[in-house]
C-alpha cells in the first residue's frame, strides 16, 4: 500500500505545474509577459483535467 502511494505521489508532483514565476522572468527579461502567463495557465488547467485521468488509468496498473 505505501509503494502505491508513493507512486501516486510522485505522479503528481511530476504532472505539477512547474514554473509559476515564468512571467516575473519574463518580465525582468523585457520578454513576452501575456505569452508567459498564457503558458502558466495552460499549464494549470491542463494538470486539473489529465491528473484525474492519470490517476484513473494508475489505478489499473
């Protein structure tokens, strides 16, 4: 049981959004502030919808 959950664990850590502070980068850099936030953003709706799914799937293997 602990082995599955460490699985479970590490699989959504992996599937985080990574990079939060991509637009303060991009700011300090004089790049593309709007294409960073769009990025992180993407990102984060895209973690909320594929990990219940993931977590599904795992659960069969």
């Amino acid at each position: 049981m602990a082995a599955f959950l460490m699985r479970e664990t590490f699989i959504v850590q992996a599937a985080t959004p990574a990079l939060a502070v991509l637009p303060i980068l991009a700011n300090e850099a004089h790049g593309d502030v709007k294409y960073a936030t769009d990025i992180v953003v993407m990102s984060t709706v895209l973690f909320i919808v594929v990990v219940p799914i993931l977590m599904t799937i795992i659960q069969y293997i």
